[in-house]
C-alpha cells in the first residue's frame, strides 16, 4: 500500500476514460460535455481555431434506460479536403487556443499521423489524412483538448479498450476491425485489449489517438475521489448503453516523497542466446514491470552470466515470475518483499516545430523552483528522424524549451 510521508499536499485533478464500449472523438466529446463542459464555453475555445463551415451541437440523449449526451458536429457543406501532417498542425499553431490545447492536440495529430504513415509504408510528410482530416475529426480532436483544458485536468487513465470484429468502410477501402491504423496505435503504447462479439467499431482511429497520446497509463480505475460522471453516446445504437464513460475527481498529490510496497525478482543466466534477453525485457514491461536491468557477473567456475532483476508490483509478482520461467532457461530464481521510495512526478509537454515533446519532471526534496526532469526518449528519437538533427540537440532542445516556460 502506498504511504504518503509529507503533510504537504495539492489538489489532482483526474479523469478516467471508461471505454466499456469503445470511444471514438464523437464520444470523447459528448462524454466530456456530460462531465460538465458548457456546450457555450467549448464553442467559444474552438472559436479561436479559425475553422469555418460547421456547427457543433449536444443533445441528450437515452439508451437502454441510460442517460447521456451526444455530440454532433454538423458540416455546413460536404467537407472534401484531404489534409496532410503539416496543413493540421499549421490550422492549430496559427490559432489563439491556449498553449496546452495547442500542444495536446498536434500531440494527438502527430501520433495519428505516424500510425497511419506505419501502416501504409510511407514518410509521415506524405501522409493524407481522409476521415480524420475532415472537419467533424479536428473539432472532436481539438474539441477533446479544449474540454479536458476547460475541466483543469492533470492526470487521465484509461480503461481497456475493447476490439469489435467485422468490416469498416474507409477512404481505401473495406478494412478489417480494429482498424489497422487502430491497432498500430495501440501497439505502439501497449495499450491492453479485450475482445468483443460486437460487429461494429468500437474503437476508431480518432478515439485511439487521444487516449494513447494524453493517457498517462491504462489499465484498472485508480483510487481517487470521483466528483462526476458523464456519458458520451456513440453514433451507433445497438440497443444497449453504447457509451463512453468518464470518472472526473480528484486526489492529494505529495510535494515530497511516495513509499510502495514491491517484490524484487532476480535469477542468473549463463546458457541462454543472448538474442533472447530483448525480447524478454520487452515482454516483462508489457506485463507490467516496473523496471528490469540486466547485470554481467561471473559465475561458479568462472563463467560469464547475466543476472536479471525485475521490480514487481504485488499483484503482478505471480505473473512475472511465471513468465521469466516460462520464457528463460533458469531453474529457479529468487524473490523478495522490497519497498519503493519515489518522487512525486508530472508529464507536460513543449512544443518544437518538428513536433511535441514530453517532459517528466519532479520537484527536488519539496523544493518547488528546483525540479528534476528529463524528455521522453521515444519523443526526442521522432524528432530527430525527423529533423535530421543529432539526439542531443533534440534533448538540448527541448530541456531549453522546458526551463524558458517554466
């Protein structure tokens, strides 16, 4: 159980994506609307992302004896534009949105368009965004940003998501479900997934981006104090509550230090190909570790060996310990009760012009003007490939970004 050791505590304010039926940017929207966000208040946001030709409305709505709210953006024409990468992000830089509505949203963009750039094998700056250039997708998608803005929110989780089956129509044609642009995208995030008999989306494209790129983890509903909940309908009803559901609340955030209770796992391997140990600590993380390292030792007759350790949360010990049997050539190995000690941590972003870049950051010993922070690795490696520049100065870069906005 986690232990809070300092008497100094703020206010965290959480969001749970509750996606039992699926999301798309349409639910995301309604679901949001539902929490609270005045319909007024997000029109007048998305009024400074200098975009005409539609009209954004919300109605209540019930399904299967449940109440929610669906949002519709209604198009004032037929909306043909096919949209690259940079006609999007360029829609956003140039508008008068808030900085962390302009961020989240071309984060959201970004990782949609390399989904779509991985699974067509194509560069990402020749990417036509079709469905999800349209007008109604960067209202849902700007529209998502601007409401979780609106709401103050610091921290999102997120369910699950489940997989519907069948066939769904795209600009290229009949695609399997979960559409691959879908699946890259949860892929690339680890996102767990559940199956479904539904034969329709459950989970579109849109609805994937923004969960994985603002998401902080996915998984089970985290312990905060729920203040309300909203319902977001789909544009599809099957007859039963087909919604998104988000939890809004709030918890105290320590300015100092966190214990947790973990177990520690260790083995040591001497006859294994070390081609393996990639793919092993590849599939400890996605089963839910906190850390594994590898360590060179010696061993009884002077053999040369890898000792592997993995930081294990109580409930996934069991799990673990399984898998790194199942998956090496130990016979054993060895495991004990440790506890964690960690700095409270926060995740914003700076904006480059390559693209966004997250920043984990932390105050040092409750000191708030000193802060310990580092980018995100995945996001400075992007920016790189994509710019042509060095890592480091994407690093440089971005650690210079993070302390002018401080």
């Amino acid at each position: 159980m986690m232990s809070n050791n300092s008497n100094t505590e703020r206010v965290q304010r959480i969001i749970y994506f509750d996606c039992y039926s699926g999301i798309s940017g349409d639910m995301a929207l309604g679901a949001l609307l539902d929490t609270g966000v005045k319909l007024e208040d997000l029109k007048e946001l998305l009024g400074c992302l200098k975009l005409d030709g539609y009209q954004l409305e919300a109605e209540e709505i019930r399904r299967g004896g449940l109440a929610g709210t669906r949002a519709m953006v209604k198009l004032d024409e037929k909306d043909p534009a096919a949209r690259h990468l940079s006609d999007i992000l360029a829609l956003i830089d140039n508008s008068d949105l808030p900085l962390p509505v302009r961020e989240n949203s071309s984060a959201v963009f970004n990782c949609l368009a390399e989904a779509e750039a991985a699974v067509h094998g194509i560069p990402i700056n020749k990417v036509h965004f079709h469905e999800v250039g349209a007008v109604d997708a960067i209202v849902d998608i700007v529209g998502t940003a601007a409401a979780l803005y609106l709401l103050q929110v610091d921290s999102i989780y997120c369910s699950p998501l489940p997989a519907g089956r069948g066939e769904v129509q795209s600009a290229h044609g009949k695609l399997p479900l979960p559409a691959p642009a879908t699946l890259e995208l949860l892929a690339k995030r680890r996102v767990p997934i559940k199956g479904s008999d539904v034969d329709f989306e459950l989970v579109t494209p849109t609805g994937a981006a923004i969960v994985t790129t603002l998401a902080d983890s996915f998984g089970s509903l985290p312990e905060f104090n729920i203040e309300k909940v909203g319902y977001g309908a789909g544009s599809i009803d099957p007859g039963y509550p087909n919604y998104l559901r988000i939890l809004l609340g709030f918890s105290a955030l320590s300015q100092t230090l966190y214990e947790e209770e973990a177990v520690l796992i260790e083995t040591n391997i001497d006859d294994q190909n070390p081609e393996y140990f990639s793919y092993l600590m590849e599939e400890l993380f996605s089963a839910g570790a906190f850390d594994v390292c590898y360590t060179p030792i010696q061993m009884k007759k002077n053999r040369p060996a890898i000792q592997l350790t993995v930081l294990s949360p109580l409930e996934k010990a069991k799990q673990l310990k399984d898998l790194i049997l199942y998956e090496t050539s130990t016979l054993g190995l060895r495991y004990s009760a440790v506890r964690k000690l960690m700095r409270p941590r926060e995740t914003s972003t700076v904006q480059t012009e390559w693209g966004p870049i997250r920043i984990k950051s932390s105050p040092a010993s409750g000191q708030e003007t000193l802060l310990h922070f580092a980018p995100e690795y995945e996001d400075c490696r992007n920016i790189a490939r994509i710019s042509g520049l060095p890592l480091k100065e994407i690093y440089r870069r971005a650690e210079l970004l993070f302390r002018n906005q401080r």
